[in-house]
C-alpha cells in the first residue's frame, strides 16, 4: 500500500499544481475548470484504495472507473492515430506505447477499489 499511497500523494500535488497554475494560464476555458474538477473527484478511489477506506458507493466508483478508462481512450486517439498512420515511425510508437501503459496502469487501483475491494465494501455498509 505504500505505493498506492506515494501515487495517491504526487497526483495530489500535480493537481494542486494544476489548480495554482490555472489562473495564470494565457487561454483559460471551461473545459479546464470541468478538467480539473473530474481530475480531482477522480482522486477519491486512489486515496479509498491507498488507505482502504469506503468512500460513497461501490457502484458510483465502478462507474467512475469506466468513464475514466474512456475519457483516457479518447484523450490518447488522436496522437495515437497521428503517430500510427500519418507519421509511423518506430520510436515515436514505442513511446506512446509505453506511456499509455503507463497511464492505464495508473487505473490499477481505480480498478481494484471499486471491483476487488469486496471486503472493504461490506464493512462500509
């Protein structure tokens, strides 16, 4: 838990960093306050996860999950596509490979806080 708990704590800092830095922005848009508030709802499964606290309904998280994995895959389209068919040149493939893993392996807890964390679920009820 010890690493669910120092990933909990640097998201938590990038978006404190995001919050502090938006006014400061040049182009500001609702999209980045409607950002940074799902950016910081999505916070609560890694902190339910990282110190095994039930927080709000299982199910809400399982849907908050989904959306997550969605928001994700429609964020990484475009460059995916661009780097695949228009300019497919291996390195560049190979790192948003390895960067789309990585960001889905972020969801891990995500993941297992709304759909393995049975026990954590029945004592919160």
């Amino acid at each position: 838990m010890k690493l669910w708990k120092g990933i909990f704590w640097v998201l938590v800092i990038l978006t404190l960093f995001d919050l502090v830095s938006l006014p400061f922005s040049d182009d500001i848009e609702v999209y980045d306050f409607i950002a940074l508030t799902i950016g910081t709802l999505f916070l609560i499964p890694y902190y339910g996860y990282a110190y095994q606290v039930a927080i709000g309904w299982k199910f809400l998280w399982q849907i908050s999950f989904v959306v997550n994995v969605v928001l994700i895959g429609y964020g990484i389209q475009d460059p995916f596509i661009e780097n695949v068919f228009y300019k497919p040149e291996v390195v560049d493939i190979v790192i948003l490979l390895l960067l789309t893993s990585s960001v889905f392996a972020l969801l891990i807890p995500c993941y297992r806080y709304a759909f393995k964390s049975k026990e954590l679920w029945s004592e919160g009820i």
